[in-house]
C-alpha cells in the first residue's frame, strides 16, 4: 500500500497540505473501508508503527481531515476510534488548513 496510488482526491489534499506517506495512507485506508477502526487496526493494514500513526492521526485530528470518537473496549477500557467525515467536510476542512497556512504566511510578511 506504500505506492502513490490511490484516491485521486486525498492524493490532491495530501500534495496540496505537503502530508507525509503515513497520514496520505492512514486517509486512504479510512476513505476505502468506510469504518471506525483503531489505532491498531490502522498500524495492521498499513505496516507502521503505532508511534508513527498515532503521531499521524493527532495531526489529522487537529486538522479535522478525520473524526475521533471515543468509546469503551470490551474490557471497560476507554479507546478511540478514527473516520473520515464526508468528502464536503473533508474539502472544508481543507480548505481552512489552507487558509490558516496563508494567513500565517501573511503575518510573516
């Protein structure tokens, strides 16, 4: 799953943010299978560590590309589960990860 292939439109966003390998592939995964899954559920599918993905979906998160739910595991521990929202939510919050870019780019100047 390492290969540039993919959804056209998480590989704009993904160029467009300058997103690592890791976060493009964490999206991927989410956009295809349609499901909540956990971070070790994400560390299976796509063959990285569990430091590299949870680091990966705390930036997503902040971002809002993705949602996070919390619930508890069968054994009454409190857990998260990560998604993608729909794709006008995605593009949004696209877009104002752009913005907030720019308008930071104009402070400097």
């Amino acid at each position: 799953m390492r290969s540039k292939k993919g959804d056209p439109l998480i590989l704009k966003i993904s160029s467009i943010l300058g997103m690592s390998a890791t976060s493009r592939e964490i999206l991927h995964l989410l956009m295809r299978t349609k499901k909540k899954l956990s971070v070790r559920e994400i560390c299976l599918k796509i063959h990285r560590s569990e430091r590299a993905v949870r680091m990966e979906l705390g930036k997503l998160s902040k971002s809002r590309l993705i949602k996070k739910e919390w619930h508890r595991t069968r054994h009454s521990r409190i857990a998260c589960r990560y998604s993608i929202p729909h794709i006008q939510d995605l593009v949004k919050s696209t877009r104002k990860a752009v913005l907030k870019r720019l308008r930071g780019l104009k402070s400097t100047v």
